[in-house]
C-alpha cells in the first residue's frame, strides 16, 4: 500500500492525481469532496478521532446525554441518540470506542435546531458510546455502554 | 448435627438468592430488549419498501406494459384492503391455493407478460440488489395492518392445505429428527434471547404471524413469510423447498389459520 | 439516485420534529463476498435538511451509520404546510433529495 501510494505521488499531481487515485479505486470520487471530514472518519482511535474533529481533551458533562438501549439484540442496528440541555451547540457527534473507526455521524445544528438527534448505528461489539457536543465553543462529552449480543437464529 | 442443618439451610438460602437474581436478571434483559425493539419500531425501514411496492403495483411493467391494479388477490382485482389477511386462499382460475407471493407472482405473469422465471429469481434481495417482490408484499401487508387475520379454510382445498402444514408442522424428519413443533410447540421456550413462540395455539401463532412481513434488522431487508419458512427449514437441517413450494403455503395456510382472529400489526421489524 | 426516502415532519408546539428513513445499503468497505472478496466501502458522507431555505440540520456520515439511514432532529419554528427538502449524497457521488410538508 504505502508502496503503490509513492509510485502514484511521483507520477501525478493536482486534478490528474486525484483521477488517478479514483481510478486506482484508492479514493472514491465523493471521498475526494473538501467538505466530508475525512480525516476524523479515518481516525481509529477515540483520541485521534477527537483530534482530528479539533476536540482535544473534553470535559465530561452531566448535561449531556447519551440515549441508547443497555442491550441491542443486534449489532447492525443500534438506536442511539445525543442530546443536551447546554446552550448554543453548534455541533454535535456519535463515536463508538470499539468500532474499527470511532466516529459515526457528526451534525452541524444551525440556530434554532435543538441538540437533539436520533440516528442508528452499526457496532461490531459490545462497546462505549461517546456523545460529543460543541456548546459556546468548547467540547463536552458523554458515555454510555451499550452491550451487543449476537441472536440466536430466528427472529 | 445442627452445623449440618444449618449447612443445609444456608446454601438453600444461597440457592434461592442466586434464583432469584437470575429471574431479575432475565427480566432486566428483558426489559431492555422490549427498549431496543421499541426505538427501532418508529422509523421501520420497511416503510421504504411499502413506498417502493406501491410504486411497482402502479407501474407499467413488462412484455405487456400493463400494471398490477387488476390483480386479483382474493377480495376481487384491485381490491388491497384485507386481501393480506385472508390468504393463502383457493383461487378458481388456477384451481390452487395460494398465499400472497404466488398470487402476485401468477399476477405479474398473467398480467404483465413476465415470466415465472424471469419475476422469482431475485424472490429475495442481495445486498445491492433488491427484491421486488419484497417491495410488493410490504405494500400488500400494509394494507391489512389493523384487521383481523381471516382464514378458516373452510373451502376444501384450504381444509387440505392447512391439513397438510399441521402435518408438516408436526413431521420429525432431518439429519437432527427436528420438527417446527420442537422448538414451537410449547410455551416459554426461547433459544439464547430469543423467545420462541407456541404456534400451536392461537395466542402463539397469532404474535408470529400478525407482524409479517417484517423487516429483519439483521438481515437489513424485509423478509417474506416464504422466506422465514423456507430459512426455518434450512436452520432446521431440512432441504430448502423451492420458493413458493405447495409445502411452504401448506404450513402457511395451518398457522394464518391458527392465527385467524388476530389483529395485524404489519409491516413488523425483528432482531 | 436511489429509492425515495421517507420523510415525516410534524408541528408541535412551536417546534418541528423530523423524521427521516433514508434506502441505502451503507456498505462499509470491511465486509466480504462469498468469494471472499472485499465488497467496497458504499455510503452516504453528508446529509442536508432544509426548512424552505434554510438549512436546519447538515450531518456527515460514516460507514457505520446502519444501512437503510434513521435520523430524527428538532427546530424550532416551521408551520403546517411548509416545504422540508432532504438531500443526501454518497461516495460514489450518487445524490437524492425528497420533499415533504410539515403537518
């Protein structure tokens, strides 16, 4: 990998490098979009991950919570939702510790829109849940452990 | 002596504690899983597939062009509402009884000119490529969600097919001498976190059947009731019967009867 | 392009609630065929939701959000009748967006 990634820097540069990265197959054509934060999709671990979503170190808030069952019965859909009674969040985003890359969705809240959101996500094993929330221009978080069991057959 | 029966009474105090933090438990899982299964329920991704199938049902399709609004599936063509909860159902023009899938199967062949083949290769979805089938089954389902399941195989094709599945039901057979009443021909019986439903009784096969079809989280789509029986038999070490397969709608047409009285809760969602 | 998504908005109080099911196989680059083939990585980075105008929610996703997206949100303000548009786009560059009115 980090071979054939030399041998294309060398040969290209710009509009063709990024053709010839998407034809390789090694970026996809909407990976190369400016504005999806590809470097904290990337990130692995949860510290990367924070980094990369210029969050540091955040403080542990007891205002903001993480929703979400104690148990799912299957790890392919996991409810989970971020909520906040902190005033002006402007961001707020869903990492999963154990996963093979910590960060599922983030969400830019406008004014108006409240630190409310429900999504589902997929979680390979039992794992802490991070709820992560930009208010006033700092970083709070939250955790929560969801547990994950593998079914039996049926359903 | 009185060491000895104290000996005794302390460890049946321990066994009963430890009894009792087993059933708490369970029940705690319990009530979480109900928690899980209820944060999933609104926003089921089946209404997706509802959205989908009515699509499809309108569409001019096939050698034919023609759409499925004449379709006949039991309750006279076009007419949707119920048809779900009364099938499987003897239809005269085929001299068979069928249930919701070979009905419009029949109905995309007659109809729209498809071939038999042609519309049941895809009779399940792969991942990236969807089933059609799937699709219309969920907008057929969906228009029975709030009535009552009504099949009392009163004709004498329907008495014969329900016949047929109770024997099916009933029928050991397979490298592990499994029947489906083994593992659901009793109450209270859960195999790991899943509670396995008594479908010889009306109770039982009427939470079974009303939520179908239901879309399987685990599987990401929704399933047909031919394809949770036809997987049955698969988990069950039987050979898989071909989708559509007179078997297949025998048992169907024994638990819809079983079921009949129940209200429909449709299109479900499941682990 | 994609199935139509299902979009559900509803008035309350002063404050819209969304609701919002998204088709699509969120495929995440880590799964293999049955010939063992690494089937690859397929699904949506951003998702926009609009009241009229105005955007009231944008999300960037990552593989591990479920095939077959949910997302639930709320704003204040919006009234029966008004337009919410949702429009998502992935990484192979596919689009959609669907419409609903608040109720």
């Amino acid at each position: 990998m980090n071979n054939q990634r030399r041998t294309v820097l060398k040969s290209g540069s710009g509009a063709a490098l990024l053709g010839m990265l998407a034809a390789a197959g090694i970026i996809t054509p909407g990976m190369a979009l400016a504005d999806w934060n590809k470097a904290a999709f990337d990130a692995k671990s949860m510290a990367d991950t924070l980094k990369a979503l210029g969050a540091g170190s955040p403080a542990d808030s007891k205002d903001v919570q993480v929703t979400g069952p104690d148990i799912a019965e299957n790890g392919a859909v996991v409810p989970v939702g971020v909520a906040s009674s902190l005033l002006n969040v402007t961001m707020v985003a869903i990492l999963i510790e154990k996963n093979p890359n910590a960060l599922a969705a983030s969400f830019v809240l406008p004014e108006g829109t409240e630190a409310n959101v429900q999504t589902r996500v997929k979680m390979g094993q039992t794992s802490n849940i991070y709820a992560l929330v930009k208010s006033d221009g700092k970083f709070f978080m939250a955790t929560k452990e969801i547990k994950v069991t593998l079914g039996g057959c049926g359903g | 002596m009185i060491r000895r029966l104290m000996k005794t009474l302390v460890g049946a105090a321990i066994l009963a504690a430890f009894a009792g933090s087993v059933a708490a438990q369970d029940s705690k899982v319990a009530d979480e899983l109900a928690k899980y299964r209820e944060a999933l329920a609104d926003g089921n991704p089946a209404d997706l597939f509802e959205v989908k199938g009515e699509g499809l049902w309108l569409e001019k399709r096939g050698p034919k062009n023609a759409s499925l609004e004449q379709c006949d599936l039991g309750q006279g063509p076009g007419k949707l509402e119920g048809a779900y909860a009364a099938l499987p159902k003897y239809f005269k023009d085929t001299n068979k009884v069928m249930d919701v899938e070979s009905r419009l199967v029949h109905c995309m062949v007659t109809l729209q000119g498809f071939t038999q083949a042609e519309v049941t290769k895809q009779w399940y979805s792969k991942p990236g490529k969807d089933s059609d089938i799937e699709a219309l089954v969920t907008f057929v389902g969906a228009k029975s969600n709030g009535m009552k399941i009504n099949v009392p195989a009163t004709h004498p094709e329907e008495a014969k097919m329900a016949k047929m599945g109770e024997y099916i039901f009933y029928r050991r057979s397979g490298p592990q001498d499994f029947s489906c009443s083994i593992c659901h021909g009793q109450d209270g019986k859960r195999i790991r976190l899943q509670d396995l439903g008594n479908l010889t009784t009306k109770a039982g096969a009427g939470e079974a059947m009303r939520t179908w079809p239901s879309y399987r989280v685990s599987q990401g789509t929704v399933w047909t009731m031919q394809r949770r029986l036809i997987d049955c038999m698969r988990q069950a070490r039987w050979p898989e019967p071909n989708y559509l397969a007179d078997s297949i709608i025998a048992l169907e047409t024994y638990l819809q009867k079983t079921a009949t009285g129940t209200v429909m809760e449709t299109p479900g969602i499941k682990r | 392009m994609g199935n139509p998504m299902k979009i559900r908005a509803a008035n309350k109080d002063g404050v819209t609630e969304v609701k919002v099911l998204v088709s699509h196989e969120m495929e995440t680059g880590q799964r293999k065929d049955s010939a063992g083939a690494i089937v690859p990585a397929w699904f949506i980075t951003e998702l926009t939701a609009k009241h009229g105008d105005k955007v009231v929610l944008s999300s960037e996703f990552g593989p591990s959000v479920s095939k077959n997206p949910y997302l639930a949100f709320k704003f204040k303000g919006g009234a029966k009748g008004d337009k919410i548009t949702v429009s998502w786009k992935d990484n192979k560059g596919d689009t959609r967006s669907d419409e609903a009115a608040i109720n």
